[in-house]
C-alpha cells in the first residue's frame, strides 16, 4: 500500500524553521506570518504522529526523531531545487533576449531576423525595446544593440556598423512642382526632425552641404522616433535626415530617394552589448556570428 505523503507546504516550513532554528526566520525567507509557519508545523506533527520541535530555555531545537527526518527532507528540497534549474536552465539555452530601440528594430533587425531564424530553428528570439540602457544584472536580458562609442565599462562590446546621415523623401514629392536640385532648395520644403539622441542630425548634414546652422530652424515636423520620421517622409510629408540602417530597405524599395550626393558618416555606431560572463554562450555567440556577418562591410566599418 502506497503511503500519503505529508503536506509540501508543511515539510517547506519544516525544512526551513529547522535550518534556522527559528520560526521567525523561516517566516520572512518563505514570506508568510509566524503563526502560518506554527500552523504549517503543528499540522505535519499531526500528520507524522512525532513531535519536530522542542522550546529549550526560549531557543527553538530540533527532537531525535527530527534530525533523523531532517536530512532526507533536505535533500529531496535540493533535488527539486535543482531539476528546476535544470529546466528553466534548458528553456534559457534556447531563448535569446535582444533589447534594442524601437526604430531600429522596427526598421533594420525585424526584417532580417527570418534568415537568423532558418539558420538557427533551435533559437527562439524575443525582441524588446527601450531607449534606457539595460541593467544586465537586473533585467532579463541576454544582449543589446545599443548607439555610441562601445564604450560601456564591464561589458562586451562588439562593433557592428556606423550611419551616414542624408536627406531622403518620397519619389511623388521629389517630382512635385518645388525641385531639390542643390541643397539651398530645402528652404522651399518641409524638413521632418527626430527629436531625441538624433536632434542634432539637420545642422549637422547642412553644416557639412556648406549651409549655415540655422537653416535647420526654419519651420517643419518633429517626431520622437525615427521610424516615425522616415514614415512621414515615404507619405509625402516633407523631406527627413536619413540614416543608412533605417532607410536603406525604403530606398532600395524605392518608398524613398535620395536626392542629393552629399553623405555624412556618423561618428557614433551600433554594437552588440553582453555581459562578459555570458557573452560566448551557444545561442549568444550563434546570433553575434550571424550579426557581424549581415553587418561587414557596411559604411563606416571600424573593425
């Protein structure tokens, strides 16, 4: 005849009010109240028919029978502990976390992430997207395509690509009545401004066309995300700065033209970012492999 087992949250309150000789302490690390941790013990008492506890002078000690007990309990709460790890362990070595800007992803790495896909089925791939840099130590994140000088302390930086930075509008304003022959004809149009790290990104096109900086102020639209400002571009409403990995796929759609020579390289650029500890797992170093591969040989290359 099988034999009942006790209850889990009883030997869970036992295992650890006799690690700690405390039902206080045994309350605070499983988050429940002292009198919920007496109960939970004086239930499994019930249920074992033996007495696990004895007060000594106001200190907690454990009876023979329970030091008998208490090993086995131990070590099947270890087991479970690590069959868990090994689990979530297994589901870990196949989901890849990438947090990047929402831009970027919308308009570079989405598109390109079947191919990773076909390449490596076993990888699942979960992209997130924030401006703020990521905590790696806090958030549940295996790597991040991040904009600067791969300058970040503590951490692999792996270079990836630069932008060049031109003015770009859709083909149905460009054959419109106003002509952007020259640079100075963008007096005559709507200039489409991203606000935020790529503010600066007019003056420093017009500083570099041989216009002066204030040309940038005449008046226009302002976005807050990039993808938003090449959007109003293809939809006719002005002419954008573009940077190559955000339009490079609308150009060579043809949603987009470029219709001056003049391009300015960017002195900033794109790199994959992980914690040094975990930056050559398998499924990290898979999607670095495949990364730098679709990324050589673009503008502005440093490596």
């Amino acid at each position: 005849m099988t034999s009942r087992l006790p209850s889990l949250n009883g030997l869970r309150a036992f295992e650890a009010a006799a690690r700690h000789l405390s039902f206080t302490l045994a309350a605070a690390e499983l988050n429940v109240t002292q009198t919920a941790i007496s109960h939970q013990i004086k239930r499994l008492e019930q249920e074992l028919g033996v007495k696990l506890f004895v007060r000594q002078n106001r200190a907690l000690a454990l009876t023979p029978q329970a030091r008998d007990y208490l090993p086995g309990i131990r070590a099947a709460f270890n087991d479970l502990r690590l069959a868990t790890d090994r689990l979530l362990r297994k589901d870990n070595d196949r989901v890849l976390t990438v947090s990047t800007l929402s831009s970027l992803a919308a308009k570079w790495l989405l598109p390109r992430l079947s191919a990773f896909q076909e390449a490596h089925p076993g990888i699942d791939v979960r992209i997130t997207t924030s401006t703020a840099l990521v905590d790696f130590a806090r958030d549940d994140v295996d790597a991040a395509i991040r904009y600067g000088r791969g300058q970040w302390p503590g951490l692999r930086a792996d270079w990836l690509m630069a932008d060049e930075l031109f003015p770009v509008c859709s083909p149905a304003l460009l054959a419109a009545g106003k002509p952007l022959r020259c640079p100075q004809d963008l007096a005559e149009q709507t200039l489409l401004h991203t606000t935020g790290s790529y503010h600066d990104d007019w003056r420093l096109w017009l500083t570099a066309a041989g216009l002066p900086p204030d040309f940038s102020r005449q008046p226009g639209l302002s976005f807050d995300l990039v993808f938003m400002t090449v959007q109003a571009a293809i939809d006719g409403l002005g002419v954008a700065i573009g940077r190559t990995s955000y339009v490079e796929a609308d150009i060579a759609k043809g949603r987009l033209v470029v219709p001056f020579t003049i391009a300015l390289p960017d002195e900033w650029g794109f790199y994959l970012v992980s914690p040094q500890a975990s930056a050559d797992s398998p499924k990290l170093s898979a999607f670095r492999q495949w990364l730098t591969a679709d990324t050589s040989g673009k503008a502005g290359d440093k490596r």
